[in-house]
C-alpha cells in the first residue's frame, strides 16, 4: 500500500523561493561573464554562506563574524534578485558589478572557512541556585524543663533453686555396681573410688554419684 505523502505548504514555498532565488543570481553571474558551470555556482555560494552564517548565528548569538557574514550573504543574495527585476541592462553590465562577481568567491571562500574554523563561544557555568536561603541557626533551649523520673524499683530477690532430685537408679544397675566394688574390695582391701567406678561403668556424673551414695562409696 503506498505511503501517503503530506505535503507541507511551508516547504513548498521555500522550495518555490529558493529555485527563484537560484535563477535570479545565475542570470546575473551570466550576464556579468560568468558563463557555462560558474553561472550556476554563484547561487549555491552565495545562498551555502547565507544558510552557514546563520546556523552559526542559532549556537553563537554574540559572534559578530558570523553577524557580519550573514549581511554580506544577504546583501548579496538580496541585490542580485533586485538587480534582474529590471533595474540594471543584463545586456551591458557595468564593470563594477563585473568586478564584484568576479572578486564573490574569494569573498564567499574566506567567509566560510572562517564560520568553519572559528571556536564557539563556551558557555557560561550555571550557578545552582539554593531553594532555600541561608538562615542562621537559633539555639532552642526549653524552659519546662521535665520532672526527673522516680527511681526504678530494685527487682526481686529471686527464691533460690530447689536441688534436683536425685536420680533413680535401676535395681540391676545398682546391683552391678556393687558387684564390682566388691570385687575391687576384695582385691585391693580398699573400698572403690567413686570416679573409678563411674568410668568404670561409663555413666554420666549425676547417676554415677547416686549409685555411689547409695554404696557408701568415697
């Protein structure tokens, strides 16, 4: 499907000027001697270097060069389309109308190269700007002052920790363990330690004490 083209009247009355524009300096170059292919680079200098001097203009306002050679492109583009309205014979240019066409591409090459090669301007450095001013600061001091707290309470005494109970030990434990101290009594004529018989038996110490209170073992 093709795309629909929208036309854009703005654009088409700049077209319309400029090819107008573009005759009008070629038909003034012709007649001032300028003939074959030079005829028809005379517009394009001189409208290039009015198109160059003003984007010049748009990122460096205060340029004056670029001022300067915008009023000369103007100058020039405006007086050629003056000059063929009429005004002047085409058929017998004058010689210094003949000298200025001549003397336009030095002229326009200079002002170009200049606009190129010319450093911008660098922009000022933007102060941020405080959204709030400065205030000096004001020392609060508050005169209610608060009621000291009471003291704390002193905590409870706690209630000492009953002894655990002792464990119960089994009557065939018990009976085993006696078996074994008395076999060591019997043999050393000395009652058994208590430690030796909790390694002996391999139990934790609280079961071992037991068995060996209940022995009477030291």
């Amino acid at each position: 499907m093709p795309r629909s083209i929208r036309v854009d009247a703005v654009l088409v009355q700049a077209v319309i000027a400029g090819a107008l524009s573009f005759a009008h300096l070629h038909d003034l170059a012709e007649a001032a001697g300028q003939t074959g292919w030079k005829a028809w680079a005379y517009p394009v200098s001189v409208d290039l270097l009015l198109v160059a001097a003003w984007r010049r203009l748009r990122t460096a306002r205060r340029d004056r060069s670029a001022w300067t050679w915008f009023v000369i492109a103007l100058i020039a583009s405006l007086g050629a389309n003056v000059a063929t309205a009429g005004l002047l014979d085409l058929e017998h240019v004058p010689d210094w109308l003949r000298i200025l066409v001549a003397g336009w591409p030095a002229l326009a090459f200079l002002g170009g190269t200049l606009l190129v090669h010319t450093p911008a301007e660098p922009a000022a450095p933007t102060q941020p700007v405080d959204s709030e001013p400065d205030t000096p600061e004001v020392e609060m001091h508050r005169t209610d002052e608060p009621d000291p707290a009471p003291p704390a309470a002193p905590a409870p005494e706690l209630a000492p920790a009953s002894p655990k109970p002792a464990p119960v030990v089994p009557a065939a434990l018990l009976d085993h363990a006696r078996k074994i101290a008395d076999a060591h009594r019997a043999s050393t004529g000395t009652p058994m330690p208590a430690d030796t018989l909790s390694a002996r038996l391999g139990l934790p110490a609280p079961m071992a004490d037991a068995i060996a209170a209940q022995l009477q073992l030291t």
